[in-house]
C-alpha cells in the first residue's frame, strides 16, 4: 500500500498527532466539538472521590468466624459526573454507581444477592460517609428479598491509605453485619 518508509512515517506521524489532539479534546472536556457542562460534584460525592483507586483487605462477616477476601477499585468516569466501584468478596464481583442528582448522592449497588438498592447519605462528616437504603427508591420485602441496607465508610484519621468498610445486609429477614478493614494498593 505504501510505496516507500517516509509516506509510512507521514502516516504515522498523523496518526499521532490525531490521537494527541483527542486526547487535549478529552482533557479539555469536550468530546469531538460537543463542549461537556462543568462538573459540580455534591460534597458526599467529592467524600467519594477521596476512595478512588484500589483497594484490598480482608471482610468479616457476623454469621462466620473467618475471614474473606475482599477488593475495591474506585474509578472516575462520565466526564467526572459517576464513579463506578468494582468490588470482589470471596471471588465474587459485584458492582456500585455513585452519582448527583438533583445534587444529592445516590449509589445503586448490583448485589450478588440479585437485589439492586439504592440508597442516599444518612451520615457525614471529614473521612467519614454513611448510606442507607432510599425507601422511596426500593420496593424490597424484608421476609422475601436479600439486600443491602446500609453502607459505611471511615478513613484512619493517620493514614489516608487505611479505611474501614462496614455494612448491614438482610439476608432472609436476619440482619448480617459486614466488617472490612482496607489498605490502598494504588
């Protein structure tokens, strides 16, 4: 196709120059000539944001006497509007949305228990967030559905890079508390 190097280096040299201009495009918040909105994250989402990155540890459950594998990846996404967490416990993945709307935070969490909750903040201060299950928002049947009902988390006031998560999950109408404690790996 190409008949000698230079041409091939011509094309390359496009071909790079492009994929930096897309990339400044991002950057600069603009995806091809559509300009994207200035982002103005609530204060619970920026308490998020404080979590972006991975995370690892182990969970504790109060129906067990062992310990569980458990990872974190928090990651930003949509233009800065949601963050995404993708979260494993025993092997299994699951995954949380957390987003504004109308200026408030809402997470929906995908649960492997099949139930997708959404909560809104009940709780929070400097390093510290809790949620709990948005009544108006679900229509679970505490005697026949498993979920989620509460989410918390709190930074060791010391290290930012230690935190630990606890949650409450009803499970057959018996409530299960979850306890992990968490180091940032990245």
């Amino acid at each position: 196709m190409f008949k000698n190097k230079r041409s091939v280096g011509s094309v390359a040299a496009v071909t790079v120059a492009f994929m930096i201009s897309t990339a400044t495009a991002q950057e600069q918040g603009s995806i091809g000539v559509v300009e994207m909105p200035a982002v103005n994250n609530s204060a619970a989402f920026k308490e998020v944001k404080k979590r972006l990155g991975r995370w690892e540890g182990m969970m504790r459950q109060s129906i067990s006497d062992r310990d569980i594998p458990v990872s974190y990846e928090l990651k930003l996404t949509s233009g800065g509007n949601t963050i995404v967490e993708t979260l494993v416990e025993d092997g299994i993945e699951m995954l949380t949305t957390y987003t504004d709307k109308g200026g408030e935070l809402v997470v929906t969490h995908y649960c492997s228990l099949g139930t997708e909750p959404i909560f809104k903040v009940a709780e929070m201060s400097d390093g510290m967030l809790t949620i709990q299950l948005d009544e108006k928002a679900n229509n679970f049947h505490t005697g026949h559905d498993s979920y989620v009902t509460e989410m918390k988390w709190v930074f060791d006031a010391n290290d930012p890079n230690l935190l630990v998560n606890t949650a409450k999950v009803l499970i057959e109408g018996e409530v299960v508390e979850n306890y992990s404690k968490l180091t940032r790996v990245n």
